[in-house]
C-alpha cells in the first residue's frame, strides 16, 4: 500500500493528519506494508514518515493500493492499481461535476 504524494495543492495539518492515520493503520494491520511517495509539497516532510517508521519512494509500481490526497491528474495513474482519493473541494470544473 502506497501513500501517494498530493498532486495539486499542498496538505494542510489538521485534525486528520494524514501521518498519525498512516500510523494508526499500521499498528491496526502489523501485517502490511506502508510506503510514501517523495513530496516537497507535503505539509510533513518526507524525514517525518521516515522518523515514524514508513519507507519513502519515488516509485509506486510494486504496490497494489495507492491513497491520496486530493486529485491525481490522470496521465499520472499507475494502470491496473487500485486507488482511493480523499478530498474536499467544490466541484467548479465539468471533470469534476462528472466524478
């Protein structure tokens, strides 16, 4: 499983902090693995994941479930991976009003 990096707009820490959610998942499932894509544009560094234990990539191809923050440009979609989004935006554009 593959946190993937925020491809449009910068993460915000807040009361859901996407590296204490990790953590939580993680002491919840032992059993999987949890990697994070490399990010300048995180609100957490990429040294913080790897201070609480998460490996970080750049290469998200090994893994078979990929989340994120906000929307991923569709060029940028891994084929046959699964994916789940997390995002709160009004949806202004017809992509979006299409999704």
């Amino acid at each position: 499983m593959a946190s993937s990096k925020n491809a449009k707009i910068h993460q915000t820490e807040g009361w859901c902090s996407p590296l204490k959610k990790l953590q939580e998942f993680q002491q919840q499932f032992p059993e999987t693995t949890i990697v994070v894509e490399s990010s300048n544009i995180r609100v957490f560094s990429d040294d913080a994941y790897v201070k609480a234990g998460f490996e970080i990539t750049k290469d998200l191809s090994d893994c078979d479930v990929l989340i994120g923050v906000k929307e991923v440009p569709i060029e940028a979609l891994i084929p046959n991976k699964k994916y789940f989004f997390f995002s709160h935006y009004q949806k202004t554009t017809l992509q979006q009003r299409l999704a």
